[in-house]
C-alpha cells in the first residue's frame, strides 16, 4: 500500500494525539512511551530523516510533560533524567536507522532501473515503458518514433585517452539528453555507448527537429571536449505499431547501422 507523505503525517499526528491522550488517562505505573515508536517510524520511512525528527522531538516532549504532571515514581532526580534521556535517544536513534534504510532501498531501487554511470533508465525499464507506450498506440492510433543513437569511434576514444575519459563522455552524452528532450520523452541507455531515445505522439516532421536540435547540442559538446567522435542516429516513425518493443528498437538500429556504413555522422529517418 502507497502512503503518501502529507497522509503519514497526518496519521502519524493524530497517532501522537491519540497516544498522549490515553497515556494521560492511564495510572502513573503504566507508561506507553513505547508506543510513540509508531507515528516516529511512519514518519520517517514515508516522510524522511527530518520529518521524523520533528515528530521525535515531538513525542519525547508528550512523554516528559505526561511524568511531569503525573509526578514520576523515581526516587531521585537523576533516574527521572535517565529516564527522559532514555525515551529521547531511543525515538531519535529510530527515526536515524528508519530514514537511513529508507535511503538505503530508494538508492537500491533507483540502481536496478537506472545505469549508474549517465542516470538514464537502463534497458529493462526503457523496454518496460515502451511496451506501455505500443500498447497505448495501437488504442489510440497515432505516430511514435523511436532513435538510436551511436558514439562513433567510441573505441579509439577508450585506447588513445583512457576509459575515464570514455566514462567522463558518456556522462556528457547522458547529461545533455535528459536536459535537450521533452518530459514525454525517454532517454536510456542501451549499453557500452549505445543509447535509445522514445517519442510518443509524435510524427516524422517532430521527430525530425527533435533529433536535428539534439544531434545539434551533441556536436557542441563534443567539440568543446575535444573529443574525436560523431555520433549517428537512426530514427524510425511507426505508424503501425510493431509487435514487440524489441522488434521496434531493431527497426530503429537498422536505420543506424545504415548511418554507419554510409560515413558516419548523422541520422536517418523513416516512416514505418
């Protein structure tokens, strides 16, 4: 079940509410401190680290005040210190391990779908996404384009400067897709210097400006860099949608290799 923030806070407050009232109603012997654990730990798996500061803050606060008016049962002053000191690094020393495994699974799920070296979905979520879209275009009947796209001599670039250099490239190449497509867009990753880009709802006229600007922006880079690669592009427009997403990447990298053998250095498009 997905809890959205804003609904874990509020449930988590009404949890603080409803604790220290009947922590307030029961005998003084009897303390339920240990329940405000609950909206602490909610808080900070849905809300994060600081929200489950506050409400840890919070409830170490309602439990103090609750001793406080009942009159604690210590017999020295320092064990009721102990006591106040106890609640408050249990609460706070939850929320930090509760946050932290909640960063820890974000990073872990954002690893499985994303490459870790450009920050572009990997294949599997990019093939996930387009068998969504193919599903959606054989509905509604409209043009969706699909590119590859190709570092040329992306290898000389690895044997004469070095693979961190070939990394620091691919991490531009990713950096200026995510930045240069339209938020309908996708952009992946396929492998090695191969990258794959997803168009809905568009036809070869918008396809064509989309990839001319972005094969643009890419030569810029590049020749600011200094680095002795082109890039080429085959771009397929499917007005019949195609059975598979793997059947739909094989017509765009067609096109591509088409580019390659033809010279390098630009892109090819074509109506399916």
């Amino acid at each position: 079940m997905h809890i959205s923030q804003d609904q874990a806070k509020l449930v988590a407050a009404l949890a603080l509410a409803i604790i220290a009232g009947l922590d307030h109603l029961t005998d003084a012997e009897l303390r339920l401190g240990v329940l405000y654990l609950v909206p602490v730990v909610l808080v900070a798996w849905y809300a994060g680290f600081s929200w489950g500061l506050v409400y840890a803050c919070t409830a170490s606060t309602l439990s103090a005040v609750r001793m406080l008016m009942v009159g604690h049962l210590q017999s020295h002053p320092l064990y009721f210190s102990y006591e106040v000191s106890a609640t408050v690094a249990i609460l706070f020393g939850a929320n930090y391990l509760v946050a932290s495994l909640q960063r820890a699974q974000n990073t872990l799920v954002k690893l499985a779908r994303h490459d870790s070296l450009t920050g572009l979905v990997n294949r599997a979520t990019f093939l996930e996404r387009l068998e969504l879209e193919l599903a959606r275009h054989r509905r509604v009947v409209r043009p969706l384009s699909l590119a590859i796209l190709d570092c040329d001599d992306f290898k000389a670039i690895n044997d004469t400067r070095g693979h961190v250099e070939g990394d620091q490239l691919l991490r531009v190449v990713g950096a200026v897709l995510r930045s240069s497509l339209r938020r309908t867009d996708l952009a992946c990753r396929l492998g090695g210097d191969e990258f794959a880009l997803l168009f809905p709802e568009t036809d070869a006229a918008n396809a064509r400006k989309v990839v001319e600007g972005l094969m643009a922006r890419l030569q810029g880079v590049i020749s600011e860099g200094a680095w002795a690669t082109s890039f080429s592009a085959g771009v397929a427009v499917y007005e019949e949608v195609p059975p598979t997403a793997e059947a739909a990447l094989k017509g765009a990298d067609r096109l591509m290799y088409d580019v390659k053998h033809g010279g390098k250095r630009g892109y090819k498009l074509e109506v399916v």
